[in-house]
C-alpha cells in the first residue's frame, strides 16, 4: 500500500525533528496532521544548506518552496507529499509567515559568521517563530497580543538552543552561528570552528548566548499560555531542559551530560502542558 502524505511527513518528523514530534502528541488527533506537516516543511528548508554542495543551489531549493507555497494557497499544489499535506491541511494559513521562514533560511547559504548578538537573535527570532504562529493557527488558537509575543519568545528561546546544541556539527559544514565579536572577545577568530577547536572561547561565547536564552525564558515564564496554543509552543519546556544540560556540561554539547534523558523530556512537556507556563 503506497504511503500517504501525512504518513510520509510523520515519518520525517520524527526521524529529522523528534522535539517537535514528541510536542504534537499533545495536540488533539485531528490537528495534529497539520503540524506534522508544517513540521515536515520546516525541515526541508531547514536542511536546504546542507543537502547541497553550492549555496546557490539551495537559493533554488528555497525558490522551490516559495512557489509550492503559492500553489498550495492557489488550489495547485505540487506533487510531493510534503506539499500535498499542506494543501490538505494548511492551506488557510497564513502564508506570509511561510515567506517568512524561508526567507530567514537564506541566511543559511551565507559562509560569514553571526556578526554579533542581536543578528543572531534576529534570525532566531525569524527562523523559528513563524513556524510557532503557524502551528497556532492550525489549532485554532486566536493570535492575540500576549499570544503572538509568547511566541516570539518561544520561537527564539528554541532556535538558540538549537543552535548551541549545534554547533559541532554546524562548524564541520563552516557554519558558525556563534557571535563572531563574542568569539574573537573570548580570544579566537570564528575560522577556527572549522577544524573542531571547541575550547574555551567557544564555550565562553556560547555561554553569553545562552544567557540571553535565559533572560528570555525568563520573560516567557511570566505568561500564561492558552491551552489551545499550549502544543505550539511546547519546544520552548524542551529547550529550557535542553539549556540546563548544556550548562552542565560546560556548554560542550559533545559530553555526554549536555544531553537530556527522555523522561527528563517527557516530564518537562507533561509539567509545562499542565502548568499552562514555560
């Protein structure tokens, strides 16, 4: 029997994103075909970069992916069970938040390191919230003020922590998402990432990133997430339990310690969805 569309992209999640996967167990039944496949999307222009030996390959990748966009709110979708399952499912959201996404990964096919900070909070902030809004919607969450700031918030926290988990294998591909005044501060040039040299000024400056995910996460906590809204945001409890395993292991994210256990995981997402906080 041939795969289905949203059978392809649950397999894709939870293969290529298990964070995510594991937050739409918590979304009713008949939601959760929409963030899989929306899930699914981010994946693949999240890897556009890495999937492909030229940068301007991936450009066309990303291009690939406005248009199916496009034709997905046009009533044309392409033949690819990504797009299929959004057509299916995620049709009447809203796309510019998609553009959106897509165009934060065109920071991707650029070599130069993170120039400092607040560049990498901007495209934390662009790479990850979008998608967050999204999910809201297909839940049928209202997109009101506190909402859409919980989710800046959210999306950003996620986004940076992923990248300080990242960073070995980001640096083997000589991507550096690390601030590079931060990293020359700390005594090394960002350059030095692409032969591995994790040492202490990489640990330094990743720890500054990850005090401004705490300061954010502090912010986040204050706000009461609506139920509705509750599984689109729900990667944000992943990444403050992700964030505390990094500061113990010194914010080396290759020691065994800087990874959380699955009933660690489990047990963030059960308190944060019955907490109604993050």
């Amino acid at each position: 029997m041939a795969q289905s569309a949203e059978e392809y992209c649950a397999q894709e999640v939870r293969r290529l994103d298990p964070d995510r996967w594991l937050t739409t167990l918590f979304a009713p039944d008949a939601r959760r075909p929409a963030l899989l496949a929306l899930y699914a999307f981010n994946s693949e222009i999240a890897r556009a970069r890495e999937a492909v030996t030229q940068p301007m390959i991936g450009q066309i990748r990303l291009q690939w992916w406005r248009e199916a966009w496009e034709g997905v709110k046009e009533g044309k979708p392409r033949q690819q069970p990504v797009v299929q399952a959004l057509y299916a499912h995620c049709r009447n959201l809203d796309i510019a938040d998609a553009m959106t996404l897509i165009d934060a990964r065109e920071r991707d096919m650029d070599a130069a390191p993170m120039a400092n900070l607040a560049e990498l909070l901007g495209y934390a902030e662009a790479s990850s919230a979008p998608l967050m809004r999204l999910a809201a919607q297909a839940l049928g969450a209202e997109l009101d003020n506190n909402l859409c700031e919980a989710i800046r918030l959210a999306g950003t926290i996620y986004s940076l922590v992923g990248l300080l988990r990242a960073v070995p294998f980001l640096a083997a591909q000589q991507r550096i998402y690390l601030p590079a005044d931060r990293l020359r501060a700390a005594g090394t040039e960002p350059e030095a990432l692409y032969q591995k040299e994790l040492g202490a000024a990489v640990f330094t400056a990743a720890a500054e990133v990850a005090d401004a995910a705490e300061g954010l996460l502090s912010q986040l906590w204050d706000r009461r997430i609506d139920k509705t809204a509750m599984p689109a945001l729900l990667p944000a409890a992943l990444a403050r339990v992700h964030l505390r395993c990094l500061a113990k292991a010194g914010f080396d994210p290759r020691k065994p310690e800087a990874s959380a256990s699955a009933t660690r995981q489990h047990m963030a997402l059960l308190t944060a969805a019955w907490r109604r906080r993050l």
